[in-house]
C-alpha cells in the first residue's frame, strides 16, 4: 500500500470507529426503522392471511471488519474525498457507504418477496416516508440465479441504507 493509501485507510478508520459517530449511526438507524415499521403495519393489512412475514425489521450497522473489507474492494480509500476534518469524512461515510445501515423485511416464502418489493414501491408512491429515498433501479442475482429484492435508500439525503427483503 502506498504512503497515501495508508493515509487515507487511517483517517476511514479513526473516523468509522469514532465512538460518538457510531452512537449517530445508530440514532439514524432508529430513525429509519421507526418509519419501516410503519410500512410494515400496512403491509400485514394488505397481504393475504396464507403471506407471512416477520413484524419487524432486523438490522444492523456495518462492522468494523466488514467496513474495512468494503472500502480495500471497492477502492473508497482513493474514491472517497477524505480531505478535511473527520466530521468531513464522517459525512462521506454517511453520503457514499450504500449499505453502511442495513435493513432486512423477513417473509416466510421466497414467492412472497416480489409481492413484499412491490408493496414497497406502492407504499414509497403514497408518499408516506419522511425524508426517505428509496431507488428501486438496482437488480442483483444470487449465485443460483434468482432475484435479491434490494433497495438503496437515503435519509434527509446524506445518510445511504439498504433494505433487503429475504425468505
């Protein structure tokens, strides 16, 4: 690793591992669950009695491991503007990590997460989120070939999540 590279992997880290940063991922976390577990009372209302899924969403924050693992893959150790203080690049880990929060809608039958995304989509154009984006765009397969129903989200538009729904 070059000089720079070591640079910027010591700034990434100190500023992840901060101890007040992570209580504030972790009140964004709890921002966003609240609101997914709005979602998730109108979903059991719409959904037939034989479509089951679990009454809240599992999370979780990205580990320091994980962390590290994502930012040597991805290359966001030269990608990522880490200029300036580390509340600066504590703003870039919020804005640019796409699953640095991660969420996941949990259903009984694998038929069931189409019919889950699609309820998403529905209730995201009632326009019942507050300060939420979601992007429905991405379409990733597992290695068997079958469908992951995952959505890219952002709060107040700087904090990046992802939402997996799973049988």
């Amino acid at each position: 690793m070059s000089e720079r590279n070591d640079d910027n992997y010591r700034i990434l880290i100190e500023a992840f591992e901060d101890e007040d940063f992570q209580k504030i991922i972790n009140q964004y976390r709890h921002d966003i669950e609240l609101q997914l577990n709005t979602f998730i009372e109108w979903l059991i209302t719409t959904l037939t009695p034989n479509q089951k899924i679990f009454h809240s969403p599992e999370s979780r924050i990205k580990s320091k491991i994980s962390f590290e693992e994502k930012i040597h893959r991805k290359d966001y150790i030269n990608k990522w503007t880490l200029n300036g203080s580390k509340h600066d690049v504590q703003n870039e880990i919020l804005k640019n990590l796409p699953d640095l929060i991660g969420f996941r809608i949990t259903c009984y039958f694998m038929d069931d997460e189409e019919i889950i995304y699609k309820k998403l989509q529905e209730y995201y154009g009632l326009d019942r989120f507050s300060d939420i984006s979601l992007d429905f765009s991405e379409g990733t397969l597992q290695k068997n070939g079958k469908k992951i129903y995952k959505v890219s989200g952002k709060l107040m538009s700087t904090v990046s999540f992802e939402l997996q729904i799973k049988a």
